[in-house]
C-alpha cells in the first residue's frame, strides 16, 4: 500500500459537521492540495458548493 491522502466529499458535513471539522479530523493539509506519487501528480479539489 501507498500513502493516504483525503478529500472532502458531499457526505463528509452531513450531521452539523462543518468543513474546517472535517480537514482536521483527517489531518488534511488543506481543501485543496497536489501531491507527487509514484511519478504522477495528483491534484485533490474540494468540489463542495458551500
């Protein structure tokens, strides 16, 4: 296995949670980030409207 990176999905400010919670919970960088792996460049984007 490689390393872990997240993003925020739709379901992720079900319950109140709002998402600033959420990025801290799961250690995020930021709503928006890239990153290199393996000799490719991933772009992760938070596509939420609000």
């Amino acid at each position: 296995p490689g390393p872990r990176y997240h993003v925020i999905g739709n379901h992720d400010t079900d319950g109140g949670y709002q998402r600033e919670q959420t990025v801290a919970w799961w250690k995020m960088t930021a709503r928006y980030y890239s990153f290199d792996h393996a000799g490719t460049h991933f772009v992760v984007l938070d596509g939420n409207d609000r």
